[in-house]
C-alpha cells in the first residue's frame, strides 16, 4: 500500500495549562487517505494537547468523557488499555515522549488517549507533541483507520528511541575506558531505567493490541484492518524483544562499567604514588647533605659538591621511574 504523509495541522492556542506548554487544539478531517487540517465546523479528529481546566470541562461535557478516564489519558504511569462506553470506546496507550536536554539521557514515556465516536474521534495528549508525523505503509480512510496509526507511529517512535539508546550507550562505553568520574555511569544508569519504563510500555502495547483484535467486530475492524492491526502487533513485539535484549546487555554489564572506571582511578593513584616516591628519595638525598654534622666535601670550596648533589638527586628520581618502566608496575 502506498505511504501516506499528512498536512501540519491547524491550532487553536487557550490559556496555558501550565507555564511551559501551551494548551492548543487542533482540527483535521480524511481527505484523500491522509488527515488534513480543516476548520471546526468540518473537523472528523479533535486533539487536545496539554488540556487545561477549560479543555478539560469541555472534554467532560461536551464529549461525555468519564472524569477518571480523562485523568488516565493524561497520566503518563497509566497502562494501556481498551474501554466501551455506551456512546464511544476508549483506547488508552502508551508512546515515547520527546527527547530533550534537560532530561539528562533519562527518555520517559507518555499517555496518550483516544475516544472514537460513530463519526469523530478525540485524541488527548499530556505535552505538544504532533499528532500525525512521518509515513504510515497504509492509506487512512477512515476513523479506525487512524487509530491503527497512532498505534503505528507509537511502535515506530519507541524504535526510533531504541536506536538511540544504542547509539548512546556505545558512546558512553568509549568514554568509560578512560574515565575516572561517575558522570558517565550515571548517564548508563539513566539508559538502563529508560529502557525499564520502554519495556512497560511495549509490554502494555502489546495487550492492547491483542485486546483490539479480540473486539475487532466492536471497534468495526474489517479485514483488511485486522491485518494491520496484526501487523503493528507483531512489529511491537519485535520490537520488546530488542529492548529487552538492550536491558540485558546493559544491567548485565553495569558492574564491569563500574569496575572499570575504579581501575582507572586506581591506575592513576599508583602512577601519583610512584611519582611522590620519586621525588620523596631526591629531597632525602638534598636533606642528607643538608644536615648540620660533618659530610663528605663539606669544607670544599668549589660547585662539584653542590653538582654532585643535584646530579645524585636527580637521578634517584630517574632511577625509581627506570625501575617502574622496567617492572612495568
């Protein structure tokens, strides 16, 4: 089937649910096999990001969405999962959310929910993220049919983040071999939770879309649908499975990681403690010709006393590196 790409939607900005990220609410109608932007007197999908306290009084009122539903959607610790009501069905699912700087390698995943009515559905989302982005194998013709793609975008996002998690461990292990700081590790230790919270979440995909399978006949899956839907399924399967080896990679060889970076502290204390002892055997030599008592060419009045000192110091120090070199300490 031939890929689909969208339009950028149309948006509505309200008062700020909170200081960083506006609420906005965006309208989009099937057109052609895609979803377009349109007014909202045409719109067939209303997405909601960020609701505040009025988004969220008219998603209570005006779309008859149970409170405790609603409040689910827009949890990010919520599991998947698949609800009817009497007038529309609730999806619940679990998507990665974006990536930024702040988050300190640490890649979080979101909620986002999805009400499907007889002709609208409603998508709530807890940040800004874009509804529809990049390609789907599939046209969308219909409202189900842009349900399986936000499934689809959510199993190829979570790829998309394995990749980097991979990416950035690699990197992070080169750094490692040389490191003495725990900077590094923490960054490991912030993939290895990341790719806890990912596990979850696939896990919980994952049952979802074996739920929407079973309740094809209710959700009005025709054939060519539950195909797709199969498809999602076992890409997010696939897909669990890789992380799951990545979680074992990285828990299995986090305490070599750690060792490493105590044996490179080691490494460099050993190197300090050579060179001290260096220079601790040159200054005896200087403080034995130093002492107040009778010495060998105490009473000699030209510089090869003071030259042999220094030259015998010196090359006690050199002596000691000679030795370390040698034993290759």
């Amino acid at each position: 089937m031939n890929a689909t790409t969208i339009d950028r939607p149309a948006s509505r900005t309200f008062t700020a649910a909170s200081d960083d990220v506006p609420s906005t609410r965006s309208f989009f109608r099937l057109l052609d096999g895609r979803p377009q932007a349109c007014a909202e007197n045409e719109a067939q999908i209303i997405a909601y990001n960020n609701p505040g306290p009025v988004e969220e009084a008219e998603l209570l009122a005006r779309f008859n969405i149970d409170n405790h539903t609603l409040q689910s959607a827009l949890d990010p610790d919520e599991i998947s999962r698949l609800e009817f009501e009497p007038d529309h069905s609730v999806l619940i699912f679990k998507r990665p959310k974006s990536y930024c700087a702040d988050d300190n390698f640490l890649l979080k995943v979101t909620s986002t929910g999805a009400f499907l009515y007889a002709d609208m559905l409603v998508v709530v989302m807890h940040d800004d993220a874009p509804l529809f982005e990049g390609r789907v194998p599939f046209a969308v013709h219909t409202l189900q049919d842009v349900i399986l793609r936000l499934l689809y975008q959510a199993s190829t996002h979570f790829e998309g983040h394995l990749k980097a998690i991979n990416m950035l461990s690699e990197s992070i292990e080169k750094r490692l071999a040389k490191s003495m700081e725990n900077k590094y590790l923490l960054n490991m230790f912030s993939l290895e939770k990341s790719l806890v919270y990912i596990l979850n979440s696939l896990s919980s995909n994952t049952s979802l879309c074996e739920k929407l399978r079973l309740s094809s006949a209710r959700m009005s899956f025709d054939s060519e649908q539950i195909g797709v839907l199969e498809d999602i399924s076992i890409e997010t399967k696939q897909c669990f499975r890789r992380a799951q080896i990545y979680s074992e990679v990285l828990g299995g060889l986090m305490d070599s990681r750690a060792s490493i970076v105590s044996n490179n502290l080691n490494h460099l204390i050993k190197k300090f403690t050579i060179w001290t002892i260096a220079i601790m055997l040159a200054n005896l030599i200087v403080s034995i010709f130093s002492m107040n008592v009778k010495i060998p060419g105490q009473d000699h009045d030209g510089l090869l006393p003071f030259l042999a000192i220094n030259i015998l110091a010196i090359g006690s120090g050199f002596a000691v590196l000679w030795i370390w070199r040698l034993r290759k300490w």
